[in-house]
C-alpha cells in the first residue's frame, strides 16, 4: 500500500490488552484509542478489525454459527469454514459494503459479509465493539475464530495450524477493501 495516495489517512494500529482481565474494560487497547480519538474529534470512516484471519477448512460441517442468531438466519450461514467474515453492527453497513466491493475486486476469494444488531453478541468479542462504543463504524474481518477453529484459546494453537496461502489472499484482499473504504484509489 505505500505506493497508493488514498483521499483518506489511513492509520495501522496494534492493540494491546484484548483478552481477560481487561476484555470489556475501559483499560481495553482499543477502547483506551478510540475514546481519544473520540475526545480529539477523529473523523474516523471506518475501522476494520483484523480479528483471527489464517484458519480455515474446506470440510463439511467445519463451520459453526453463533446460537445467539435466530434459526432461520444460522440456516442461511455457510456450513465450511472455507471463508473469511466482514461482519458489522447495523449502522455500519455503508463502510461494510464498500469494504466488500474492494476485497471482491482484489482477489477470488469467499468473502462472507453481513451486517447485524449489536445484541448478537458475538459480533462484539474484538476491537471493533470499541469503536462502535464510541459511535464510529467499524468491521470486524475474521475465520470466526472459535466457531471453526478446534485449536482456538489451547496449546495446540500453533502457526503450523495456519493457512499461510490463504492468509495471503485475505491480505490483498483487505488490501484492496482498505483502498475501496479510504477512496481515491
């Protein structure tokens, strides 16, 4: 991407602090940013959250979906966990869809993308809660870690677990996704 000239700033961030004890906590990375992005004034268009991106599996049957999700919707949901999900709360569906339509062009890649309300909890276990929280749009971009990935959280959690190739093209995908979102590209 360094050779591009987006309209936009884009800004790569690193969170520390996701999981427990500061998971859901005002001490949080991300809530600890976007709160002084919120007190600055950021202009912010639209976060992408690189939430678990490099497990997948073409088996039937591998990919599971959230229970908080009514019946008829998880019927609807593929059932391999041979895709990566950009999943947004509701008021966030324009830089979602934006997003998409950048990936898509960048690479042939399964791209899941949905937009749903915050009570499906799920959607909130990464940093993207924290810019919503703060009334910015964000997108969570994820293998639906623990809703596929049998490894996940255990010490059999290892890179050798990984796509590597598959990593790769989400990598140009979200590249082209960022450019879509950041627009002049």
């Amino acid at each position: 991407m360094r050779q591009l000239n987006p309209l936009r700033t884009v800004r790569f961030v690193s969170f520390a602090c996701e999981e427990p004890p500061f998971f859901y906590t005002g001490e949080m990375g991300s809530q600890v940013y976007a709160r002084q992005c919120r007190m600055r004034g950021d202009r912010i268009r639209g976060m992408l959250c690189l939430e678990m991106v490099g497990y997948y599996s073409s088996g039937a049957n591998s990919q599971q979906s959230p229970k908080s999700l009514p019946r008829v919707v998880r019927k609807l949901l593929p059932n391999r966990g041979d895709f990566l999900a950009a999943v947004s709360n509701m008021r966030s569906w324009r830089v979602l869809w934006k997003f998409r339509r950048g990936f898509k062009r960048a690479v042939r890649f399964p791209l899941f993308t949905i937009a749903l309300p915050e009570k499906i909890s799920e959607i909130r276990l990464s940093d993207n809660s924290s810019f919503w929280d703060q009334g910015y749009p964000a997108l969570m971009l994820t293998d639906t870690s623990f809703l596929r990935n049998p490894h996940y959280h255990l010490a059999s959690d290892t890179p050798e677990t990984l796509d590597y190739e598959r990593m790769a093209e989400v990598t140009r995908g979200v590249c082209g996704g960022v450019c879509a979102v950041a627009g002049g590209l």
